[in-house]
C-alpha cells in the first residue's frame, strides 16, 4: 500500500474536520474503494498511539480526539468559555 495515499486521505480528513463518505475519497483520490479502505485500515492503525483516532460509522470516516484525552478537551473548552464571559 501506497503511504503516500494515507497521508492524503489524513490531510483531507483533517482539513474537513468533519465525516466524509469513504465514496467520496475514493472519487477525489481517483482509486478503488477497496484501495481506500485499505489506506484507511493503515491510517487507523498509525494512528493508534496518538492523540488522535478515526472513527468510521455509516460508511463515513473522521478524525477525533483520543477518548484518554477528553478531560484535557473538556478543560480547554471550559477555560475557553470562562474567557469569553
């Protein structure tokens, strides 16, 4: 497998920010699903001992924060809105 897909499948990811069909990387990325959801089965694993995770769920696929990291996240809300006030 192509590394080189996975860090474009994960800059896609990153910069939506959102869920993006698996269809929809595979037509921007011009290969098969198959080769999509291998690249994404790779990235997956990268990603396992980051702070980062993807998530895939209705044949959509996401970047989320790190459950482990989720008290860091919910401080960072938290002072951000206490600034606000």
């Amino acid at each position: 497998m192509n590394s080189e897909l996975e860090k474009k499948i994960e800059a896609i990811l990153f910069y939506t920010a959102e869920p993006v069909k698996v269809s929809f990387l595979a037509k921007t990325l011009e290969v098969k699903i198959d080769v999509v959801r291998e690249a994404l089965l790779k990235l997956n694993a990268s990603l396992e001992s980051r702070g980062i995770k993807m998530v895939e769920h209705n044949d959509e696929v996401s970047l989320v924060t790190s459950p482990e990291f989720a008290p860091l996240i919910e401080k960072l809300i938290k002072d951000e809105r206490e600034r606000e006030l």
